[in-house]
C-alpha cells in the first residue's frame, strides 16, 4: 500500500559501516521508517539508483550485501551504460521505498533529465512511494543548495527539481565550508529558505511540508536557514527525533 500522501525523506544519513571496510555496511533505521511511511508490506520493496556516483558496481554489491539477511527486497535502476530494466516507469512505481545515493547532484540530474527520470520519479512521488536519499540524494528534491559537484571548493546549486520549495544543506557539520556557504546564499537571496543537516539527521516532508527531523545518534541537529527583510540571516535549531537502531 503507498503511503498516503506524497513523502520525501532528504538526508545527511543512510548506511552504517560494520568496520570490516568502505563497502561493509548495514542499513540504518532511516529505512525503516521509510517503509513505515510507505506503508509497506512484511517484504519492503526498496530501489537503489545511484547515477550521482555514475551507478558503480561496487556500490550496488555493497548495497546488495547490506540488505541481505533484512526484510527489504532490494532492486537497483542503472543508467550507465544504458537502463537495466526494460520499462523504467514500471519498476519505479512497483517500489515502497526509491533511494538515491550521494555524488554530484548536477551530474546526477542531467542524467536523470535525460532519460525523463524526472517526470517519472515525480509520478512516483504522487503515486505515494516514499523517495529518500543521502547528500546529493537529499539536496535533488529542492530548490538547490551547497554542492562539490564542479570542484572541492563548494558552489551554489540551484536548478534542483525544485518540489520541495527550500534549498538544502547536507553535511552541515562535517565539512567547514558548508554552513557558512548556505548562509551567504540565503542572506543574497540565491537560496530561499533552507533546511540543513548534520550528519546522522534527515528530514520528512509530506508534500512539500517539512513535518519533522529525525536522526540515528545523540548530539545532532537539523536547522532552518532564513533571511530577514533587513538581509540579515538567522538559524534555527529544528531537535529531531531519535530513531530507535
């Protein structure tokens, strides 16, 4: 059953490292609340699409790995070097869940516009199958944001798909340059609103209302960016809810 209304978990959180190595990992309980947002079954359907990355094949073994032994039945969309599946639109709005990984957010939209992977995941959204990401995965949904797309010093993104009508902030308290970025933008009025998180905290938005933040460890935040008239900027701390491991 799709959830019941439109839903979009955008995220600076996702998998857990076993420690056993970068491709050793297990699911965090983001997932699980995106299939209780679905609505979903005893047996999640979940659909990895990682064009941000250039769909690696050491990221799907490593995915496919992490849900194995779990609840969730797990396909992945590639783009690269051509679909994988014979009708994209089909197995798309066949999911419960739709996750998208981190990487480039510009290259990762000028695929998906592309193949009209846009128009469709929009159809999937109305239709009630939960979409969620990571990072680049988080900041596609909005208006834009902060992103190393074009280089390891941050630029401005904004021709995000621009459903969710704020910009967005990932990574907001691992890397430096994030927060002070996301501040200039907003206070020169390149980003309208902006929602942020750090690390370990995501956002859930019913249609393009942000409803509450959660996070999988003690100690993290989620913030609300915002311009006054006078240019000045201020944040705001948004306390998200502890996800239970």
């Amino acid at each position: 059953m799709p959830a019941s209304e439109p839903t979009i978990l955008a995220t600076s959180m996702g998998f857990f490292s076993r420690r056993r190595g970068p491709y050793d990992l297990r699911p965090g309980p983001i997932f699980e609340l995106a299939a209780e947002l679905a609505q979903a079954g005893p047996e999640p359907r979940i659909c990895y699409l990682g064009q941000a990355v250039g769909d690696q094949p050491t990221t799907f073994t490593a995915l496919y790995g992490a849900f194995a032994g779990t609840r969730f039945r797990m396909s992945h969309l590639a783009l690269f070097p051509m679909p994988n599946v014979d009708d994209i639109r089909a197995h798309l709005l066949a999911q419960d869940v739709i996750w998208v990984g981190g990487g480039s957010v510009a290259n990762l939209l000028a695929v998906w516009r592309v193949h009209g992977l846009d128009e469709i995941l929009h159809e999937c959204w109305q239709a009630g199958v939960v979409l969620g990401g990571v990072s680049a995965g988080s900041i596609c949904w909005h208006k834009g944001g902060a992103t190393d797309s074009f280089g390891p010093q941050l630029r401005a993104y904004t021709d995000g798909l621009g459903w969710l009508p704020y910009g967005n902030g990932v990574h907001y308290d691992s890397e430096e340059q994030r927060r002070p970025l996301i501040h200039r933008l907003v206070g020169d009025g390149t980003l309208p609103v902006s929602h942020c998180t750090d690390d370990g905290v995501g956002l859930v938005y019913r249609r393009d209302k942000l409803v509450e933040a959660v996070a999988d460890r003690e100690g993290v935040s989620a913030y609300e960016v915002s311009r006054a008239a006078n240019g000045t900027v201020s944040e705001t701390v948004i306390t998200p809810r502890l996800l239970e491991a």
